[in-house]
C-alpha cells in the first residue's frame, strides 16, 4: 500500500502519523481494492483540516473534515471515506448480483 500523509502548518507528530498509518491500514484491510491513501493535513487561524485522497481499482474517492481538533478532524475525514468506500463496494457487489438474476432463464 502507498501512503503518503503531509503537514501543512501543523507539527510533524509521529504519533499522528502512527495514528493516520492504522487507519489507513484498517481501510486497506476491509477494502483490498484500495492501493493509494494520500492525507494532508492543515492548520489555518484556529481549524485543522484533514483532506483525503483514496484510489485503487476502478476507485478514487475524496473527502475533507475541519474542526477545531486535529484528530477529530483526522477520524472525520477516514469515517467519510469508509462511507464512500463502502458505498461503492456495495454497489459493485448488488449490480453484479442484479446481473446474475437477469441473466438466470426464469
């Protein structure tokens, strides 16, 4: 898996970056298909910013989450791309369920 995570205005943190890889990893684990997770992070007046980018097969999805705590945005912006990954995975699984019955003499 390639998994890039960059700092913009905010302190490199190994145990954010440790924090980010987990969840990275935890994605990559429940979504083989994924190959590529980029995230940066910002920090601009008082918000933090996560931003995600996510490909793989078929697949690119992104998301962003501000708040006033870093890590609440970081688990915001993993959340919404779960939801995304989610989404698409199912998607895939009931239209070629869907084509199977089409396909069945009936």
């Amino acid at each position: 898996m390639n998994f890039r995570l960059h700092f913009h205005g905010v302190s490199h943190d190994d145990e954010i970056k440790q924090s980010c890889q987990r969840l990275a990893d935890s994605l990559k684990e429940e979504f083989p298909e994924t190959s590529k997770f980029e995230v940066s992070l910002n920090h601009t007046g008082e918000q933090h910013e996560a931003h995600m980018h996510v490909t793989g097969k078929d697949l690119e999805v992104a998301s962003s989450a501000s708040g006033r705590e870093l890590n609440d945005s970081i688990a915001e912006a993993f959340e919404r791309v779960r939801r995304q990954l989610r989404k698409h995975h199912d998607k895939q699984i009931y239209t070629r369920r869907r084509g199977a019955h089409k396909s069945e003499p009936g």
